[in-house]
C-alpha cells in the first residue's frame, strides 16, 4: 500500500487522560478513511496532532514518507493537510469573504486589499457548498450550520494533498450533506486524500473506504468499510449492540398544552408562526439549513427581539422580553452553538452546570460548595460526561462531551418546558441512546419538549409530531403516523423550489 | 518526540496534585515574586529591611490595594475603570468639605463624610457602568469621560482650593499605628481586600462576577442579566474609589482636586500583576493585594537603591510588562494542568 501518512505508537496525554495510546495507523494515498469512536475516545486530539495544534508524547508520525513534525498549524498547511476542526474557528467580526481568504487575501497595489475580486471568489466557493448568502455578511449573523459551510468552503479554497473533516456534518441537513458528499467525492477523483470523523453512522458508507475504530485512546482495529453494516460499526465501538436507538414510548400520556405560540414574527420581513406542544410530547422541528427553526425558538426565548406574538405557558400569557423571563417562566433554551453561547469554557463542569439555577445550591447569596459538588456529580454521572474531574475547565473536554455539560446545566434548571436545539450534535451512539432515554423520562414526567435537530431520522425516531419550517414559514405538521423522510423533506424545499 | 523527552509534562496528573499545581501557578507564582523582590532589596539596599520602612510600605499602599480592589471587580467582567483617580479626588473634596462644617460634632461630621464618598464613588460608579451597558460603549471610553468629569467636578465643589483643618481625632486616627506594626489605614485595605475575597469566592453574586466576564452571552441565554453585575462591578469600583478617599483624607489629612492624578493607572497595574486577565474572568484579589505590594516594594526599593526619579518609572513599567508576559505564560500553563 502506497501510505500518504503513517502513525507509528503514537501517544498524547494530558493531565487527567490519556487521550491517545500507541495508536498506529497508515492512511492510504487517495482513500477516504473514516475513523470512529466514542466521545472522549481521541479522533479530534489525534487530528489535531496532524494540524500541529498538539505535538505527540510519543511515537512518530510520517507524510509521504517523510518524517512529520509540525510545531504550529501553518507547518501543517504548508505540508499541503487541510483541516475542518470539530468545533468552528472562524473571526466574528470579519464578513465571511475576509474569513474565507484570510490567508491569502488578493490585493492590488500598497497591499491594498481587492474588495471586488475577493467577494467574486467568496462567491464561487460559497457556491460550490451550496450556501447562498451575500459573502460581505459578518460570520456572527451566521447560524451554526452555515458556519460550518463557511468553514468547508475555506478548506477547499486551497490545493490540499490531505483534506481531514472532524464531524462536519453534526449541523448539517440532508441537502447541504448530500452536496458535501458529492464535494468529496470529485475530490477523490482528483486524488486527495480523506480523513473523515463523524458520528452519524448511516452517512460514513457513502463515501468511505476504510474505517479505523478508537476506544480510549486506543485502536481497536482498521478494516475495509465494504461488507460491514452499522450495527458491526457500533459493535467495533462501544463494544456492544444497541437494540432499539431511539425507545420511542407510546405509553407516555400527554397531557394540557404546555406552552402556544401564536403568531409570532420576528420582524416585519418575516411570516407569522403558530405552534404548540404539550406536557409529555416531544415536538420535532424539522427544516434546512437557514429555514429560520434557530431563529424562531431564539425570538420566543427572547434570546433575540421579536415584533410580535402571543406566548402562553400552561394556558397563561407570558410577557417574555429577555431570556431571564423566559426561564423564569419555566422556558429552557439549549441552543446549538455550545461554544459561543452555551458554555463558560474557562470554568469548570460544576460552575457551567449550576449556572442556570445558583439558588439550588446556595443559602442567603452564599454558595454551598458541597451542595453543588454534590449536583453536579448526579448529572455527570447520569449522562456520563468523561472528564478527569467536575473541577476540569470544560474546554478541555471532548465536543460530545461539552454537549453533554450544556444539556446537564438545562437538566438542572428543571424547567417544566424545554426547547433543545441540536441536542445530540457531535454526541456518540451511545451516548445519544441515553440522552434519548432522558428524553423519554422527562416526557414522562409530563415536561414539554421542543426538539430541534438536522437529523431527520432522529426527529423521526423521536417525535410525536413534527412541524417544517421552510424560509422562515412553517409549511407543514406531521403527525407520528405520517412520518415520511421524502415528505418531510419536500415541505423542507418547498419555500426555496416555488417562485 | 521521544517518549522520555517529556516525562514531566506527560504524566497524568490526579486532581488533587492538579488542585495543588494550579494553585502553585496561579496564586503562589505572585507571592513567589513578591518574596523574591523582597529579600533582594532587604540584601542590596540600606534601610529597607527595617521596621520603620516596612511601616512606611504598608501606608504607602493603602490607598491603591483599595483602589485596585474595586478595580479587580470590573477587569473581572471584562471592564475597565480609568476614572477612579478622579473620582477619588471628588470624593476627598466631597469629604473634607462635610468633615470641616463646624456645626456639627466631630463624630457625626466624620461619618457624615465617610457616607458622603462611598456615596459620591458609587454614584459615579454606578453612572460608568450603566452608561457603558445601557449604549453598549466601550467602558475605555465611558471611563475617561468620568475622569474628566469627577476632575472637573472636584475642581467645582472645592472651588479649586486645597482643604484643609480636618478634626483633629480624625487626623489622630490616621496616623494610629495598632499594636505598634499595624497602621490603622493599613487595615483599612485589608478589610477592603478581605471583604472583597469573602464576596468573589463564597457568594452567588461573586460567582456571576466570575462568569460574566467568561462569557456574557452564555450567562445571559441561562436566564440572567449580565448587565446587572456589570453596572453593580462598577458601582462597586467607585464606592472603593470613595473609601479609597478616605484613607487618602487619613494619610495627608487635606482634600484636593489635584488628587489621585494617575492613580487609576497603578490601581490597573497592581490588578494586572496580581494575575487577573484584562479579557475577565480568569483572576483573584488576593493576587491584586500582592501586585500593590510589589508596585510599592520596587518603588520603594528602587529608590533606597538611589535609583533615580527618572529610571525609576522605567524599571516599573518593565515590570509591569513582565507580569503580563508571565500571566500569557501562566494561561498556558493553566491549561495544561486543568
Ligand atoms: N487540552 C486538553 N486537556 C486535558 N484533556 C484533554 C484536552 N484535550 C482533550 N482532552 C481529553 O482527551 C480525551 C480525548 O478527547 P478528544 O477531543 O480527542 O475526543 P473525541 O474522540 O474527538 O471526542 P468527540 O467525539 O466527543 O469529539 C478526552 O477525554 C478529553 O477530555
Ligand atoms: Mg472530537
């Protein structure tokens, strides 16, 4: 085998884990090589060993046949790998043009930069990832999801003999997926060669050649994807079968509405919305990337102003004018950027978990240590967030990790309404099966849920009801019974294909 | 990398040496320095390892810890506060303007002037910061407004005079040395500074201070205000700025418009060395207590030393620079060991 890059007992430890142990491994020239594994298991720490964010402890690493040692990640672009990272690194406060080209910006005389010809090319990459947006657009006004376009287009804007993805398709809908997918396959046919980390098992057939499995830090084994099914992949790893994904449990009764939206709009430019779920059904919110799903649940949240709209808990208006008075109305919100806007990332687990209800664990203004200790031990050890300690700074935990922190903190809270956007974004089989199986507690204990997801078959599995939004309008709502992939994702065009 | 370049860096480290290690990076490493610039002037230059000059350090830096106290509030949000100075000289006018009315006893005219600065600094406090969060301004630049302003306003209300004749008590509690090592001022910033530590690390409000400034988005989506605990860091910083005029009245017993020029600047520098980030939410105000040490222990020494009045703010400034460069060291550090 002609190997483009080849790991020799490659080994990283950080204080409190070992995040990666004699792993060898040889990538193929020109195959698009999967790897999986848990949350925590070490596939982004063993990219970002190849970017040059991280250097090994031990073993060495080779690229086309030489020995590879990058100290900064421009080492590692100059080597020609290009690298898409799990969590997205782009500047806010640049238009997405700047932030495509930033490396290479085109001027014209005195350095100044050429606006023209930096928006034309801006466009033709954002083309090319299927996001139709005016590229002067400030990445801040960016959803999650186009965010991460954003950041594939920038990885393809340049020649790259090594293209490695860490789970780019965690936000992404079944469109956008099907265009990246075709994205890499022309590059594959042109020779480049592919890493590509997700979590979304059904997808990684498509495109892959081989598979190579990490458990804790470890290798489990590398194989050819040709013959294997999902169940083999989710067998190689977490070591064990998982029955039924999502447990869907009809025995749950729903009870009153909950929480009525009813017309809300968001600005003049903007239709009305009306919708409603109830104590002890989970509500699916079905939708392309950029249909407005986040928007929506943000406005109700007052997480962002709204122009109008009647919102109503358990059969009573609510003035809701910030996000303090939605939460105090029994609202949570669990949005889908959990680095900018979910977590303290410089603090640790406990402090990011109690943050949402301090009053739980204090007495007249003063914190109690132990009570909080003591919280927030229960919902690490319920979810299972791997980390060294509830004292660790949650940057330093692994992205499905992190998820599972920002999901504790809103668990915590205990509202009687929740609205969760992306909940299992980046989060492993296994650990998704539990999320689910929360899911179904807290229906069961009559909470109202509101559940935001790219993942239709996860909406599918999940939901009694699902409600598509298309161009910021909701254009349809499926009962259970007429859950139907293609139908839901022909409501999901249906704005964008009429005139 | 072979496996043996490294072998410190690559051992897992439990939490509890991770505890201890992060504690020995974070705090001590201030203390360390504050230590090792102690013993150098105690063995180079004459008279400073000496009772009465380590009297003299301890009055000298009372009125910036408490300034720098209020200031670690706002730079742990994130903030900054460059009006202190001049809202300090505000508040010693305020104050000795209600200290000398002669109708009334001195007792009441005395607390009557201390209720007058805390007021006057919160007030101005209060103003930076919901000026700054109510049209989302830069508090920089709220900031210097207010040090314009207090410094005109001092200049108004004292009709651009010094004044003087404060009570003789009062001037007699300024100059009380307790138990023949404490100065009375002394423990007047030790109180700020203890109070502010109780309030940072055992209460809820501290707690939110912390987070702010971490990330203020994140805070406000989990249902809180943030802009609350950025006016109330603020307010906070003022209302130290009047107790800070206070002890400033108590040392040199005048009230002047021309007080505290530049103080906000050595109040910044001391928070900076102490190791809190100027992003927020990364820091101590124990840390802010050595760096006011250590400002003073190298002005000090430096000028037993002979070093003159013209180099002097050059070794400073240095230093300064130094502790950012070490606190950039410092983050790195921190994160591996968490
Ligand atoms: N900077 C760090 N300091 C301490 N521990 C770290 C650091 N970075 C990663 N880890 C730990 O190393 C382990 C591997 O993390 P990594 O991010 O590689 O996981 P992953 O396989 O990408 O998981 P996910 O699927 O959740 O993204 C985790 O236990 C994580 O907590
Ligand atoms: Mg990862």
């Amino acid at each position: 085998m002609d190997a483009i890059l080849s790991l020799e007992g490659v080994g990283k430890i950080f204080p409190g884990a070992v995040a990666l142990s004699d792993v060898s491994l040889s990538i193929a020239r020109g195959e698009t090589h999967i790897i999986l594994g848990e949350n925590g298991a070490g596939k982004s720490t063993l990219i970002k060993l190849l970017a040059g964010i991280y250097q090994p402890d031990s073993g060495s690493i080779a690229f086309n046949g030489q020995p590879y040692q990058p100290k900064t990640p421009h080492d590692a672009q100059l080597s020609g790998i290009r690298i898409v990272h799990q969590e997205l690194n782009l500047l806010p406060y640049l238009s997405i043009a700047e932030n495509l080209m930033l490396e290479n910006l085109p001027r014209r005389a005195f350095g100044i930069v050429d606006g023209k010809a930096l928006n034309s090319r801006a466009v033709a990459l954002l083309k090319e990832v299927g996001l139709d947006i005016d590229p002067r657009t400030r990445v801040e006004a960016l959803g999650v999801a186009q965010m991460q376009l954003v950041e594939i287009a920038k990885a393809l804007s340049y020649d790259s003999k090594l293209l490695v993805l860490d789970e780019p398709t965690a936000t992404l809908t079944p469109p956008e997926i099907e265009r990246l997918f075709s994205i890499i396959k022309r590059l594959k046919a042109r020779g480049v060669t592919i890493i590509y980390i997700s979590h979304r098992l059904h997808e990684v057939f498509e495109i892959g050649d081989r598979v190579t499995v990490l458990r804790n830090g470890r290798l489990v084994s590398t194989r050819d994807l040709q013959g294997l099914t999902v169940p083999d992949l989710v067998r190689m790893m977490i070591g064990r079968d998982i029955a039924d994904e999502y447990g869907f449990d009809a025995s749950i009764m729903q009870g009153e509405v909950a929480l009525r939206v009813t017309n809300l709009k968001r600005d003049a430019a903007t239709p009305a919305i009306s919708f409603n779920v109830r104590h002890g059904e989970i509500l699916g919110v079905a939708g392309l990337v950029g249909s407005g799903r986040t928007e929506a649940m943000r406005a109700l949240f007052g997480a962002d102003p709204k122009l109008d709209g009647l919102v109503e808990i358990g059969g009573k208006p609510v003035a809701i004018a910030a996000p303090k008075d939605a939460v105090r109305h029994g609202l949570s919100l669990l949005t889908e950027d959990r680095k900018g806007q979910g977590l303290l990332l410089d603090m640790p687990v406990d402090k990011n978990i109690t943050i949402t209800d301090l009053g739980k664990v204090s007495r007249n203004g003063l914190i109690r240590r132990r009570a909080e200790a003591a919280a927030a031990n229960d919902l690490v050890g319920q979810l299972r967030v791997k980390a060294g300690s509830i004292e660790q700074a949650v940057r330093n935990l692994s992205g499905g990790n992190q998820q599972k922190v920002v999901l504790a903190k809103w668990l915590f809270r205990g509202t009687s309404t929740l609205i969760l956007d992306e909940p299992t974004r980046g989060v492993d089989i296994g650990a998704r099966r539990e999320i689910y199986q929360l899911l179904w507690m807290l229906a069961a204990a009559q909470k109202g849920i509101i559940m935001v997801s790219s993942d239709l078959p996860e909406l599918m599995g999940m939901c009694h009801r699902i409600i598509v939004f298309s161009r910021n309008k909701i254009v349809g709502e499926v009962p259970r019974a007429a859950f139907d992939q293609e139908h839901i994702l022909s409501l999901a065009y249906q704005e964008y294909v009429r005139p | 990398m072979s496996e043996t370049s490294q072998p410190v860096a690559a051992a897992p480290v439990s939490p509890a040496r991770a505890k201890l290690l992060r504690f020995l990076v974070r705090d001590a490493g201030v203390l360390l320095a504050l230590v090792l610039i102690t013993l150098f002037f105690s063995l180079t230059a004459p008279y400073f390892a000496t009772s009465g000059n380590a009297l003299k350090i301890f009055v000298q830096i009372a009125i910036n810890t408490v300034l720098a106290a209020g200031m670690t509030f706002v730079i742990l949000t994130g903030g900054i506060d460059l009006s202190v100075g001049s809202v300090l000289a505000l508040c010693t006018v305020v104050g000795a303007t209600v200290m000398i009315d002669e109708s009334l006893s001195p007792a009441v005219a005395i607390t009557l002037a201390l209720l007058a600065c805390m007021a006057t600094g919160a007030v101005c406090g209060f103003l930076n910061g919901w000026i700054s969060t109510r049209w989302k301004i830069p508090s920089f630049i709220v900031t210097l407004g207010m040090l314009n302003m207090a410094a005109g306003a001092a200049r108004v209300v004292s009709d651009n005079s010094t004044i003087t004749g404060l009570p003789q008590s009062f001037v007699d509690f300024g100059n009380l040395i307790i138990g023949g090592f404490l100065p009375s001022i002394f423990l007047v910033a030790v109180l700020v500074i203890a109070a502010g530590w109780f309030v940072l690390r055992f209460t809820v409000f501290g707690r939110m201070i912390f987070a702010v400034g971490t990330n203020d988005e994140a805070v406000r989506l989990s249902g809180h205000n943030p802009d609350f605990y950025k006016v109330a860091a603020f307010t906070i910083s003022g209302l130290t700025a009047g107790i800070a005029a206070m002890v400033y009245l108590l040392r040199l017993n005048i009230g002047s418009p021309i007080a505290g020029v530049g103080y906000e600047l050595n109040a910044i520098a001391a928070v900076i060395i102490g190791g809190t980030s100027l992003s927020g939410g990364k820091g101590s105000i124990i840390g802010t207590l050595v760096g006011a040490c250590i400002l003073q222990v190298l002005s000090t020494g430096l000028q037993l030393l002979g070093v003159g009045d013209n180099f002097k703010p050059i070794v400073i400034g240095l230093v300064i620079v130094l502790a950012v460069i070490l606190d950039a060291y410092r983050e790195r550090l921190l994160r591996r060991i968490r």
